[in-house]
C-alpha cells in the first residue's frame, strides 16, 4: 500500500510484479523500469559482462548520475536484506500490516526468509484493511509537506 502511494504522489501507477515476474520484460509503469530491473538483476546475479551492460544501459537511457543513484539503491537494498536474512529479523508488525496486499500482490511471502515473520491474525488483517485507505492520504498529505520549500 505505502509503496503504490509513493508511485501515486510521484504521478505514475506502478506494477510491482516486475519486481519479482520476468526480469527486465517486466513492465513495471516506472519511466526506465526494464532498464532499473535489468540493472538490478544484473548486480544481484548477473556476470561482469551482463552487470557492465546494465551499467551502460542506465547511463544511456538516464544519464551517469542516475545510475550512481541507482547502484547506491541496489547496494543498499542487498545490505539490508543480507542482514535481515542473516540475523532472522522479522518484518515489524505495523510494516507486515500495512504491506501485506503488497507482498501478496508480488508473491514475497513465498520467499524463505518470510518464514521470520509471524502470520496476521484475522483482527490484524482488518485493522489493516480499515487503515489502508486513511494511510495513503496520509502519506500524500506528509509527502507534500516534507517537500515543500522552507518558507
């Protein structure tokens, strides 16, 4: 939910499946999207001549500073997950709520490392599904205000 939110504020409609369906022929509805995911695919299990293509690919439809971003975003996400995985953190309970049609929608619930992660119960799962429509205009709401300029 809070991931399709920032998709909304930014002005497009995200399909999060490419994360996890068919690579880079994934069409995510993310200006570049094959191009990140390639990239991305490419960093976590490609070879050195797949990653350098991915690298080129970037900068060709981006620019040098984007794949930077992008790199950085890559490298930070295989850090966090390392860790999570490693130590058996579980998903915190807000999170696990709050993202639960998304990790549904995308098929992470299927991934070992979710087993760290208790099951919502049926009151959990409704709470969610009451705070689900409040939390994105609440996230718009908090988006535009962080973003404003200083007055």
């Amino acid at each position: 939910m809070l991931l399709r939110v920032s998709g909304e504020i930014s002005g497009e409609t995200p399909d999060l499946s490419a994360v996890t369906d068919g690579g880079a022929s994934a069409q995510s509805g993310i200006a570049h999207g094959e191009v990140l995911v390639a990239f991305a695919e490419a960093a976590v299990a490609g070879t050195g001549e797949d990653l350098a293509r991915a690298r080129s690919a970037v900068v060709d439809a981006m620019g040098p500073d984007a794949m930077v971003d992008a790199a950085a975003i890559i490298g930070n996400f295989q850090r966090m997950v390392r860790i999570a995985d490693s130590t058996g953190i579980p998903l915190d309970a807000p999170l696990a709520r709050l993202s639960a049609d998304v990790r549904a929608d995308i098929g992470i619930d299927t991934f070992g490392s979710a087993r760290n992660t208790p099951q919502s119960g049926p009151l959990t799962r409704a709470f969610a599904r009451l705070a689900g429509p409040i939390m994105g205009p609440m996230a718009r709401l908090l988006t535009r205000r962080i973003m404003r300029p200083p007055s």
